[in-house]
C-alpha cells in the first residue's frame, strides 16, 4: 500500500491499460482521471434537466443520461 488514504480497486487488466493510456495522453495521473471522470457522472447525474453534456474524455456532444454507457462502452 503506497500510504494512508490510499485504496485498492478491482479492475480488468484491459481497463486498467486503457486509464493508463488515457490519463498518460491527457498528463493526468489515473487519480486525476477517475476524479474528473466521478465529478462529470455526479453533475450529470444531479442536473439532468440540461440534456447534454460532453464527455471529458473524447470531447464527443451527447444526452447526458448516456455517459455512463459511453463511458463503459468506447473508453475501457
């Protein structure tokens, strides 16, 4: 464990490598990746009166009850 506060989380291998590449590609660390990954499902999910949204990932325009699905679907 690398220090306090720090935990561990259960995920594909494929999906690990593909946040690896995408937080390398963007000069994030995984960390900061999740994070703007967590807060743009939290706001989506909170306002969902304003119908779209763009993903941080990609840049891609779409419904924002579809994010999470893009999410799984084209970054992972």
């Amino acid at each position: 464990m690398p220090e306090k506060g720090w935990s561990n989380i259960t995920i594909r291998e494929k999906t690990a490598k593909t946040l690896k590449q995408i937080a390398k590609s963007q000069q994030l660390t995984v960390d900061e990746l999740l994070n703007q990954y967590l807060i743009t499902v939290y706001i989506s999910k909170s306002s969902p009166s304003t119908g779209w949204t763009i993903c941080r990932v990609c840049g891609i325009r779409l419904k924002t009850k579809n994010l999470p699905d893009h999410m799984v679907k084209t970054h992972s």
